[in-house]
C-alpha cells in the first residue's frame, strides 16, 4: 500500500511540476506581446464613394467557400471523417466553381495542381475560439494567446499572420464573443471579415468595424465539419467576381471587395438532391453603380425587400417588391451596405423571407485604393515596462519556489 501511494505521489508531484513549466512557457509568450496605442476611432470621410463593384461583370460570379473541415493530424481533429473527395463532389455537384479546405493549423495540397487551388488554413487552437482564416499561405504560423486574448494580444497576432499570407480574415468573430464590439472599433490590418457562416452571424462586428472606418470585405462560409449532413453544407457561399478563375484573380477581387455573401434558405428536411435544384435557382447580381449621389443596383428577379444600412448599422431604406432599387446618399452617410432577401422558392404560398445577399460597402474615401492598414503603434516604454514587470515577477516567483525547495532539503537533512 506504501508503495503504491509513494507511486501515486510522484505521479501527482509530475503532474503539477509539467502544469508549472507549462504556465511558465505561457506567461513567457504573454510577456512577448507589445503595447499599441490604438488611434481614436473614426468614420469614413472623403468626398468620393468607393464602389467595390466597379466594372464588374455579371456573367463571371464564381461560387466559392473557404472553410471546411477534412480529416487531419490523424483524425484528431472535427472533419474527421471528411474524405477529400467526398467534399469535392458534393460541392460541384452544389455548383461550386472554387471549394477550399481550411484545417486547424494545417495546410491541404489535395487539390495544389487545380486551377480554384489556393493553399489556406484556420489559425488559433485557443479555448475561446479566437480563430483566423489564412487565404494565400506560405505555411502555418504556431503562435498564439492560447488562454486569453485582450485587443493587444489580438492585434499582435494579426500583424504576425500578415507577414506570411495574402488576405487575413478574422474567422466567426461572434462566436463566444470571441472579437467583441469594443475591439473592431480598433482591430486593423487584416482584409475580411467571417461575417457569415453555418452557425453564426458577425453582422453587428462587421458594422462596428465599418462604423470605424475600416474598410473590411464580407466572407460567407459553410465552416462544415460533416459533408455528409445537408443542414452543414451550402448555407452560406461567397460569390467573387473575377474574369480568371485562378489563385491571383480570386484573392484580388477579394480584397477589392468585388464580392458578396450569401445566405442560403433552406427547407425543413432538404436533401442533397433537393439543395442541388434549388442551388441552380440562386438569382444574380446584375449590377451596382454610383453615379453622383446616387446607388443603384439590380438583381435578376424580384426580391422581397432592398435594405439599405448605414453608420452604426441604422437601416437608412427599405424598397419593397422590385428587382432593382437605389438609394441617394445623405451627407451624414458615411458607408452603406446593402441586403437583399428574395422570396421562398418551392414553398406554398410562395411567401415570406428566403435566400438573402450581403453586400460589400460602398463608402466615403479620398480616392486612394483603401487598405486596412496598421493603424495601431508601438509604445516602446510601456512595452518594456509590462515586460520588465513580467519577467521580474516570474523571475521572483522561481527564486521563491527554489528557495522553498531548498529549504525543505535541507530541513530533511
């Protein structure tokens, strides 16, 4: 019995050794991270509108999604059970023109000699959910705030990600309040914003960042983990406009925002079979243009409503029953996006709200093309003041467990 308790005892003791030397490693990669000081928010201003949409063609919408979920690290992960060739099926046979897979910290070559190909992945193995979508990647980054992240913490590991990818994408940034209001106000250098996927709606963070005057393109993704489940999949597409359908074509209307999101309405018990016909039925964008004060836009079929939202999210108009609508900017307007909700197909009556697009922004700008950059800076002193605090604490807390240990040694002796 002895034995099996001095057994039981060294195991507890390792235990809560590796806990320490894990909280060490943790608190030495949280005293890495730089103090900003973050610009005062700020809304669009300019007298000029940016139109994303300029000179696009709408004969050349590509259907695309950037996250999904395949078998990875040996199964260890969701989408275990996705074989890739599963998840290309069914996509095509859904019309996609590019379906990409995006695994936790891992980038997928299956599909590297295809013309759609754009090597991506999802960033962050946190407990809260605090994910990026890296589009473009020249390999995965391993660094992260895996415990908690504040808006230093976040904006740190943005600029890092920026250095090895063409677009950054802040992914489902409602989920677990993971990117809350008060941190778009401030959050830069990063391209796209996860404003839809299957299970969360980011709308209010894509407004805050937009009210702020970042300007932050819409992703809309399906995030699947089960391609064999219809209520996972082809619920939320992006549509990019582009003439090429390849890599550099894709992520440049990307960041130009010549783009849109799509929520995909779907009936209680849909099939596979049934997605497939109704995803044939999805209308087209036919235009959008700025000419003076004026937004227009059309689509191919009647829709139910035209909603035109502007700063702070505030609806600005709503135009009923038409296939095209316009809308005159205010001077108080600082951006306006637009969501269009079309009617239910294959139901009876034929009524109520179905498939809904979202818009990219149309905003205020000085005629430069519009990035969001960096804003935030270094504050070196308290940069090095926090570290200096950190590191002389952990370094006072070892000497402390040292001594004690010391101390008991050598009371047994």
């Amino acid at each position: 019995m002895k034995k099996i308790r001095s057994i039981l005892r060294k195991v507890f003791k390792g235990i809560l050794v590796g806990l320490l030397l894990l909280l060490i490693i943790e608190l030495l990669i949280y005293f890495q991270t730089p103090v900003y000081d973050f610009p005062p928010p700020a809304p669009f201003t300019g007298n000029q509108w940016y139109n994303p949409y300029n000179g696009m063609d709408s004969t050349r919408w590509r259907k695309a999604n950037f996250h999904f979920h395949t078998r990875a690290w040996g199964g260890l992960t969701s989408g275990r059970y996705n074989t890739h060739e599963a998840f290309y099926q069914t996509y095509k046979t859904l019309g996609y023109d590019a379906p990409q897979i995006a695994n936790y910290q891992n980038i997928d070559t299956y599909f590297a000699d295809s013309a759609f190909y754009i090597p991506s992945y999802e960033h962050g193995f946190g407990v809260r959910k605090k994910h990026q979508l890296l589009i473009g990647s020249k390999g995965v980054m391993w660094f992260d705030y895996s415990l908690y992240q504040n808006l230093h913490n976040k904006q740190h590991i943005l600029n890092l990600l920026r250095n090895d990818n063409e677009i950054v994408a802040i992914a489902h940034p409602d989920w677990e309040n993971g990117y809350p209001l008060k941190h778009m106000f401030y959050l830069s250098n990063y391209d796209l914003l996860e404003v839809l996927d299957n299970n969360w709606r980011s709308i209010p963070q894509w407004d805050a960042a937009l009210s702020t005057g970042h300007p932050v393109f819409i992703l809309a993704d399906d995030d699947a983990h089960d391609v064999s489940n219809p209520y996972e999949i082809h619920r939320c597409v992006t549509y990019i406009n582009t003439h090429v359908l390849n890599r550099d074509g894709m992520i440049r209307s990307l960041k130009e925002g010549n783009a849109f999101g799509v929520e995909v309405y779907m009936s209680t018990g849909e099939t596979f079979e049934q997605k497939a016909l109704n995803a044939r039925l999805i209308p087209t964008l036919n235009s959008v243009t700025v000419r003076g004060d004026t937004l227009r836009i059309s689509v191919t079929e009647k829709a139910l409503k035209f909603t035109f939202i502007g700063q702070d999210g505030q609806i600005r108009k709503i135009t009923r029953l038409a296939s095209a609508a316009w809308y005159k900017f205010c001077p108080e307007d600082t951006y306006i996006r637009t969501e269009i909700t079309f009617l239910k197909k294959f139901m009876f009556p034929k009524v109520g709200p179905g498939t809904i697009f979202y818009l990219n922004p149309i905003f205020r700008y000085d005629g430069k093309p519009p990035s969001n950059g960096l804003r935030a800076e270094v504050n070196l002193p308290r940069t090095w003041i926090y570290r200096i605090l950190g590191y002389g604490s952990l370094a006072a807390l070892l000497s402390l467990f040292i001594y004690i240990r010391l101390r008991k040694r050598i009371t047994r002796n």
